[in-house]
C-alpha cells in the first residue's frame, strides 16, 4: 500500500512473522500496529530527521 506525507511515497506493509504494520520512507523504518499507527509514526520520524538536517545546515 502506497501512501503519501508530503511529496514523499511511504510504503505501508504487512510484516511477516509479526503482529503489525511496517512504514517505509526516506531511509526510515517504523513498526505499529495498524497501517495509520505506522503512518502516524513515520511523519514523527520524518519530522525529526528534517529538524536535525535543517539545524545542521543552519550552523
């Protein structure tokens, strides 16, 4: 399942051998347990890497 935050594809999946749903965008990986929880999680963790880019190219 195909998603979008953004301009960015996140890809939604069913994780094999686990209870749950896997979220894969832009080098990052994040688990939950239904496909919006996974979804959910990916924009924090897109929020935090681009907050740290933005204040590394800032210095």
């Amino acid at each position: 399942m195909l998603k979008k935050i953004g301009h960015l594809k996140v890809e939604v999946f069913k994780i094999k051998n686990r209870a749950g749903f896997a979220a894969v965008c832009f080098e990052h990986l994040t688990e939950g347990g239904t496909p919006q929880e996974a979804c959910a999680r990916m924009e924090k963790a897109l929020r935090r890497s681009l907050r740290k880019e933005n204040s590394r190219v800032s210095e």
